[in-house]
C-alpha cells in the first residue's frame, strides 16, 4: 500500500512539472527602445522582449556574415546604439526599415 501512495506522490509531481513546462514562456525583460528603426528588431521586441530581439539579430549578423554586433552599434546592452552609419549598413544587408508612417501607427497603440 505504501509503494501505491509513493507512486501516486510521483506521478503527481511529474505531471505537475510536465504541465508547468507547457506554459507559454514569458516575454523576459522589455526592449529599452520604443522608437524602432528597423522592422526586425521592431517585431522581436512585440513577441519576446530584449532576448528576443538579440537573438534574431544575432541570426541576421550569421546569416549576412557580419562578426561583430559592433559592426552596427557604439554599445550594446541596454540600449544598443546605433553607430552614425549603423542603419545604412543595416538596409544594405537587406534589412528592412521601418517607414515614417508605421512608426506613427505604433506609437499610437
């Protein structure tokens, strides 16, 4: 009888920490910026915050070949600034910026 209880103890506690891991994940720390220049970075921080936006970034710099996050910016965490010629580079790789108008429309929401 013993050995039923224990089992019953454990399938409780498995299960419960299966149905904990099927949560939907937090979005982490919020992006600093608010004003977003590129759509890339601008949609990453919507979905899952500064984590988020770092790691679609850093596939965009794998992909476009770029070794360095310091390529683009001055400095990196929190804020990642953007070097002088940091955006123009950016839309040259092939990313895509984000229009006056958009811009508008999202710090209306």
């Amino acid at each position: 009888m013993a050995k039923l209880g224990l089992f019953a103890t454990l399938t409780t506690i498995v299960a419960a920490i299966s149905f904990a891991s099927m949560s939907e994940p937090s979005a982490g720390d919020a992006c600093k910026r608010t004003d977003f220049n590129t759509e890339l970075v601008r949609d990453a921080c919507k979905a899952g915050g500064q984590e988020k936006a770092k790691e679609v970034m850093k596939a965009f710099n794998k992909e476009k070949g770029l070794k360095s996050c310091n390529d683009c910016h001055t400095k990196l965490a929190p804020t990642y600034e953007l070097k002088p010629d940091g955006l123009e580079k950016y839309e040259k790789l092939g990313g895509k910026i984000v229009k006056k108008d958009d811009k508008k429309d999202d710090k209306k929401k």
